[in-house]
C-alpha cells in the first residue's frame, strides 16, 4: 500500500522518453500537404516512409481524397433518425451505449 505513488508515478517515465523524442520524427506527409500546402516537404516524407523516388500517385491521391471530403455534406442527428435506412442502427448504438453507461461497466 504504501508503494501506491510508486506505481502512479512510473507513468513519467514513458511520457519523458516520448516527449524527447517527438521531435525528432517525421511530420505526416498528409499534413504536410494538407495542413501546411508544403507540396515539396510532403513528397520527401512519402519517398522516406514508401521508399521510393516517384511519389506523385501517392500525392495524387492524397489531394483527391480531401476533394471528397471536402464535398462530403454533414449530417444532423435530427435527419440520421428521419432516414428510414439508418434509423434502426443509430437507434441501437445510441441503446447499446446508454446500457454501457447504465450498468456500472465504465465504473469497473
């Protein structure tokens, strides 16, 4: 018992150890590109991780994704349970989770 903050404070050391070497990996190409538009940065993360001099398909892709997505409209909770397709799936997660929090699982 009296060794408790002991093993509270054993946690310090996996986050040290990550914190030193955070800065030293690689950004993602993904947000290199799409976050920061740096086109020429990005394609050098992609050759470091693929391992491979042409990277533009990989780029490509990349680009169209976020076209889609960014074409992609959000839905309202309100129309997920007007559309009959869907109602009886979200009806049984919201359910589902609401026992979850009901019956003590989270507490254990």
């Amino acid at each position: 018992e009296s060794r408790w903050p002991y093993l509270f404070g054993a946690i310090i050391v996996p986050s040290l150890i990550q914190a030193v070497i955070l800065p030293f990996l690689p950004e993602s190409p993904r947000y290199l590109l799409l976050e920061k538009h740096n086109t020429s940065k990005a394609e050098k993360a992609f050759q470091t991780f693929l391992g491979k001099d042409d990277v533009s398909h990989e780029v490509e892709e990349v680009l169209a994704e976020s076209r889609i997505q960014r074409n992609t409209k959000l839905v309202s909770i309100l129309q997920l349970l007007r559309t009959r397709a869907v109602r009886w799936q979200v009806i049984t997660v919201v359910v589902t989770m609401g026992c979850y929090q009901l019956c003590g699982l989270n507490a254990v």
